[in-house]
C-alpha cells in the first residue's frame, strides 16, 4: 500500500480530474459502500491533486469519523498510516489521536497500530507538543485500562525515538513508566513492563541501573502470574542493558526465585522453559559452581514434568497442553 502515492504525469492528471469532482459529490451524497471506496482510493487520488484531495474530500472523511462504522473507521486508519508515513502536507494526527480514545475495542487498536507506526514519522516539535502530552493523559487512573494500555504502548515506541535524547526520556517519559508499572491494573503493568528493553535502549546502560532496573525488578516479583511471565519475556531482550555485577548481584537470584515460585501446571512455567536457553546464554559468564549445579538441576526438574512413577512402578505421563508444551521447549 506504501508504493501506492507516486507521482503522476499532467496528461493523466487532467484526464482524472472530473473523478475528483464525482468523489466530492458521492461522499456528501453516496452509501457508505461508495465512500469506503473513495477512502480506499486517496492514494490515487493524492497523485492526480494533491491539492484538492487534502483540501476538498479529506475534511469531509475527517468529520465523518466521529459517527462513522467500525468497518469506515478501520478502513480510514490504514489509509491515513499510508498518507502520513509518506509525510505529505496534511494534518491527519488529529483525527489519528481521536480513533484511538475509540469506546469500541476493535476500532481503537486500528487507530492505535496507525498511531505505533507513525511515530518514527514524526517531528521532534510534534513528538513534544502532542504525543508526551498524550502519554500523561493516557496513563491516568480515571483512563479506561485500553487507554492505560494504549499510554504503556505508546511510551515503547516513543523511547526510541531518534529525535528524542536520553535526558529526554529521563525527564518526559521515565515519570509515566515508574506510574504505568505501579497501576492498580494487572494487564498495564504487564503491557509496561514489556516495553522497558524499548526505555532501556533509549536511555543508555548508565541510566539503566538506578532509573529502571529497580522497576522492573518490582514487576518480576509481582504476586501476579501474568506480570511475572511479561518478566520472564522481557528478561532476554534487557540484558544488553544491564551491568556485568547487576547481572551477579541482582538478576540471577531474581532468575531462580522466578523459578521457585511457579508450579508446572502455570503458564509461566513453560514461558521459562522457552526463554531457559536464552536467559542462559546471558547469566553462564557470571554463574558459580553452585550456581550452574542449581541451573542444572532445575533444566531437569522441568524437563521431566508431567512424568509421575505409582506404586508397581508404572509411569504416566501428563498430557495437558502446558505441560506438553514445558517438556518440548527442553528438547530444542
């Protein structure tokens, strides 16, 4: 679809111009059939005038969305991602930022994937003046837990941010992060702790260490099984951002009460079996004699989880599909 605006050449621009004029007319007068199809064709519309496209039916799309379908809304944000990423002279970002506060789920998270894709896009003056503003509304808790969310995913995108330096995200962002993994809601805390690599890469080794490891360290020891396992998925991909002693002193101790406190028959167990040799990979360097025998003794407790010996010495085996897919992982 990205390929879709090049230029046109004056002979078939004159050629399509009555089309413009018919588009005007059937989205002040047509079905909505007819104007999904016109929202499907601003692409080609953009080539043949820019000018008139931008100025003529693109305001009348614009105040069509706030009662439009689900299926108008959608179709709107994919083309809208086209036209932004393309960064023509057109403010849609508006329109971008009001799908997202969307009550209906289905076209908030099209609005949303608009919005994730296009940051990269977007100016540095831009990024300040609206998208951290729209952060801390977002991660506030009179927000819907989608909104919260949506703020949590926002924030991962924003980290990374060639525009934005890490005095930056210390100072604008790092306030929601340290927010957003307190929040009184399982799934934020869980979404939020997912993007701290994201902060992390953005904010630099040095920052790392007092500014975000203690948070995520919060999060891997929440009582929640959820947010534990967003931990364990999060581990690998932040290590490159953690100090040889934080790694001695702090994560492996973290790593194996991880360990200890699930039970085979938790999802989390079988989210460690599939990062085990990964997390490995990382802590070997920094482990000692005990810490490899105590490694090495948990990769067998789970590698044999489901087997159980009864009495006459039978062997079953269980068959659940966590603890199936926890023994597979071991096998790789």
């Amino acid at each position: 679809m990205e390929n879709q605006i090049d230029e046109i050449s004056p002979e078939d621009k004159y050629t399509h111009l009555p089309d413009l004029f018919l588009y005007n007319w059937l989205f002040r007068k047509g079905d909505d059939i007819q104007k999904l199809s016109i929202i499907q064709a601003l692409p080609q519309l953009v080539r043949i005038d820019q000018h008139a496209t931008f100025s003529r039916i693109v305001p009348k799309i614009q105040q069509e969305l706030p009662k439009a379908s689900s299926e108008f809304q959608v179709t709107t944000s994919q083309i809208f991602r086209v036209l932004i990423e393309k960064e023509l002279p057109v403010n849609l970002l508006g329109a971008v930022i009001q799908g997202v506060d969307s009550r209906d789920p289905v076209v908030s998270a099209a609005w949303m994937d608009t919005l994730l894709s296009v940051i990269p896009t977007l100016s540095e003056s831009v990024i300040k003046n609206e998208i951290i503003p729209l952060i801390s509304i977002k991660s506030q808790l009179t927000q819907p837990v989608i909104q919260r969310v949506a703020g949590c995913r926002i924030i991962g995108k924003l980290a990374i941010h060639k525009a934005l330096k890490a005095t930056d995200i210390k100072k604008d962002i790092l306030p929601y992060v340290h927010s957003l993994s307190q929040d009184c809601s399982v799934e934020v805390r869980a979404v939020m702790c997912m993007q701290l690599p994201a902060v992390a890469e953005g904010m630099g080794i040095g920052i790392v260490k007092t500014q975000l490891l203690p948070c995520f360290v919060e999060l891997a020891s929440d009582n929640t099984p959820l947010v534990r396992e967003a931990a364990v998925l999060t581990l690998v991909n932040l290590f490159p951002y953690i100090e040889k002693d934080l790694i001695e002193n702090t994560i492996i101790p973290l790593i194996k009460k991880l360990c200890e406190k699930c039970i085979p028959e938790d999802n989390i167990a079988s989210i460690i079996a599939s990062q085990y040799g990964a997390i490995l990979d990382h802590i070997t360097p920094y482990l000692s004699n005990d810490d490899k025998t105590w490694f090495l003794s948990y990769y067998k407790i789970l590698a044999r989880t489901g087997f159980e010996t009864r009495p006459g010495g039978m062997q079953t085996v269980d068959a659940s599909k966590v603890i199936i897919y926890c023994r597979s992982c071991y096998t790789r």
